[in-house]
C-alpha cells in the first residue's frame, strides 16, 4: 500500500495521515438553521466545557470534517473527556473526547487543535460515517471541500490505522 493512504510515525508517539475536507451536517456551525441549536451546537457548548475545565474560547465555533479514508481510527486515551455534559435545555446530556491533532495544509500551513469526539452512545442525533473525523482548530481561512490536508495526532490518544479486510473465499 503507498504512503498516502497508512499513517506514517513521524516522530516517536506521534502519527501523520492524509484526509480529505467533506461537508458535515453544519449544525456544529450552526449553518444548517436548525432553531433548536441557535449560533450551532459549538457555541452552545462551549461555555459548558470551559465550566469543565476546557477552555475552547479562542477556537473557531464550528468543526472542520475530514475523510480518513481508506482509514480508520481506534480510540485509546483521549486527551480529555467530559462526561454527562448538559448543554441544551431539551437534549439529553453527552459524554465528549478530545485529541489533540494539527491540521498541516498547503504551503506549510499549520493549525492545532483537537479531534471532537461526541460519544456515539450519548449522541441523539447527527452521527458520522466511521472514516470521517470532526476538528475543532482556531479559523483557518482558505479551506475548501474535497482539499487533501494532512493530520498530525498522538498515537497514545487516537490510533489511525489501515482498514482491515477479510479474504475473498
């Protein structure tokens, strides 16, 4: 397999990986106008996960979803968790992960942030196909979809690895 498509370790713990940029339900952003989540689900959280701890005021209200294609990832000790996050009046309360992850675009481009990870067993609705992955990164100007950017993200939190497939019988 070419190295387009394996994460490679870049330096020790740390792995780099391509993906490509692909629309996501825009409720994050809170582009999708759905009045239940008015300014988008970001920017009602994330004064709740400051109250816990997690300071995400300088970050961009809205995720950047990224296709790891033929990729998957594996979940191992996530940077930060919040659980039971109670942040809309009517919607059940979340568990949410964090990884830490840099976004490295064109031209030597560079974004840190993190892989947001609401848990799929608290999540109401609006779940991902299982290749795509949702950043959180201050504004980055310039990005469009279908852009092939690559992620840098620590081994120990979340593991990209090749999709596994069984034998043709």
């Amino acid at each position: 397999m070419n190295d387009s498509v394996k994460a490679i370790e870049t330096a020790p713990g740390w792995q780099t990986f391509g993906a490509t940029i692909v629309p996501g339900h825009r409720v994050a952003s809170g582009e999708n106008l759905d009045p239940r989540f008015p300014g988008g689900t970001i920017r009602m959280q994330i004064p709740h996960f400051q109250e816990m701890g997690l300071d995400l005021s300088s970050f961009y209200p809205g995720t950047i979803n990224i296709s790891i294609a033929p990729l998957h990832y594996q979940v191992q000790q996530a940077y930060r968790t919040l659980r039971a996050v109670k942040w809309h009046p009517t919607e059940p309360a979340e568990d949410f992960s964090f990884f830490e992850a840099e976004l490295i675009g064109s031209e030597g481009m560079r974004a840190t942030g993190f892989i947001y990870y609401p848990h799929p067993d608290t999540k109401p609705e609006h779940f991902q196909q299982a290749d795509v992955l949702e950043l959180l990164l201050p504004h980055v100007a310039g990005l469009a979809y279908g852009d092939v950017i690559s992620l840098r993200t620590r081994t120990d939190q979340i593991l990209i690895k090749e999709a596994v497939t069984s034998p043709q019988s």
